[in-house]
C-alpha cells in the first residue's frame, strides 16, 4: 500500500513536470545565436593570417615545437620524446617562438 503510494506521488510529479516544463527545442528560438558577428569573423580571420604569417619567420624547430604545443596540444615531455631532443631544448625553443610571436603581436595575443 504504501509502495503504491509512492508509484502514485512519483508518477504525479513526473506527469507534472513534463505538463509544466519547457520544450528544450522550442527554447532554443528564443536564445541570442551563438555566431560572431561578420566583423568579428574578419578580425578573426585577419589574427589568424598575421600569426599565420609570424610562423613562417620562425626557424622550423621553433615552428614545429610551437605548433606540436598549441595546436596538437602536446606537453613538453612529449614534444621532446618526438623530436628526440632534450627538454630543456625543446623549453628554449617554445620560449623563443612565443617571444617573437608576442614581439610581432604585442600584449594583445
């Protein structure tokens, strides 16, 4: 009996819920898009172009270790087992591809 009254108080609150709460798809019309706007986007694009162009300056060991950092996301140790050279190297040359790409950028990367 008072299983069943539990069923019943469950089953209530459920069938309440759903009769009072709000369609998530239908929710999703009233939000602000999430898209930037076009002037955003051509900022974007033009950061990515200069940052783009920065990396090309670099040798191709800063290059590579800067890359393996932030676009595959790898730790140090791990760069440094790819590239077979120490971790203290792999440090100087990460740390030198960022100043000069800082250097180019200013405080604002």
């Amino acid at each position: 009996m008072v299983r069943d009254h539990t069923k019943t108080q469950k089953f209530r609150f459920w069938k309440t819920t759903q009769s009072s709460s709000i369609d998530v798809n239908e929710l999703g019309n009233y939000l602000p898009s999430g898209a930037s706007s076009p002037e955003a986007q051509y900022l974007a694009r033009e950061r990515v172009e200069m940052i783009r162009s920065s990396l090309e300056k670099l040798s191709e060991k800063q290059r590579s270790i800067f890359l393996m950092k932030f676009v595959e996301d790898l730790d140090i140790s791990e760069i440094a087992e790819v590239t077979g050279m120490p971790v203290q190297t792999v440090k100087t040359h990460l740390y030198r591809a960022v100043a000069a790409i800082r250097d180019k950028f200013g405080a604002n990367l």
